[in-house]
C-alpha cells in the first residue's frame, strides 16, 4: 500500500503576495521624497560650484566687462543638459565689480525651487533671489 504524497504548492498565495506590494508601497514612499531631496540638493551644489568657478574667470585678466561667460561657465551642470543658467551681471556700487547669477531654467527639473536663483558678488556676498522662504545658508550648504 502506498501512500499518496501531497503536492507542494508551486506559487504564491494571495496573502504573500498583498503582504510584499504593501511592503514595496512603504518603502517607495518613504524613498522617493528623499530621492528626489538628494537630487535637488546636487543640482544646488553643480549651481554654487559653476558660480564660484564663473568667479574665478570674473577675476582673471581674460574677463572683458560685458561679455558672457564662456561654453561650459554659461551652465551648470558644466557638462550635460543646463539645469541653471549663469550670467554675468552689471557692476554696480554695491556688488564690488561684477555680480553672477545661477538662475534655474523654466521647463528644467529646478524651476520650482524654494531656493530660486543663486547670486555671488566680487565681494563673496552670496544671496537668492525670489527664493520662497528658503534660508540662504541651507540653499548655498553642500551638507
């Protein structure tokens, strides 16, 4: 007499599977939001470190009043699709020489930025502009 074996099931029951997409659906909301954080606050960094690089050009002997910066200071990222655009303001009596500016693209992933746009002076001021409510010290820090 032999004994029939019972077959092992071969799939997931509907139980385990309901349990692993509310686990996936945790750890997508909770990872997104700071995904997305760690991006913008990259983008911020490329804008402060293309603005202090735009500066040191400012400073060199090669720097004519007036003229644009040149391809590859003009954006930020250096290299790759432009999140900011960065240009060389007019000198006035309060911006020590020159003034430069990092201003998001309208349609770039930036545009809605607390921070706004980034602006640096001969003077080392650095500042935001239209920036809704955000401290300056955060939007500059590359913590």
């Amino acid at each position: 007499m032999s004994v029939a074996k019972k077959p092992k099931p071969q799939a997931f029951s509907l139980l385990e599977l309901v349990v692993a997409l509310a686990i996936a659906a945790t750890l997508a909301v909770v990872a997104i939001p700071s995904y997305r954080g760690h991006i913008a606050k990259a983008h911020r960094t490329d804008a402060a470190s293309a603005l202090y690089r735009a500066a040191q050009f400012a400073e060199s002997a090669a720097h004519v009043d007036g003229a644009p910066l040149p391809s590859g200071l003009d954006q930020a990222p250096q290299g790759g699709r432009a999140v900011y655009r960065l240009r060389i303001l007019p000198a006035d009596d309060s911006n020590g020489g020159y003034a430069l500016e990092a201003q998001p693209l309208d349609n770039g992933p930036m545009a809605e930025d607390s921070c706004g746009t980034f602006i640096l002076d001969a003077t080392g001021s650095k500042s935001n502009r239209n920036a809704s409510g955000a401290d300056p010290d955060e939007c500059w820090s590359a913590r």
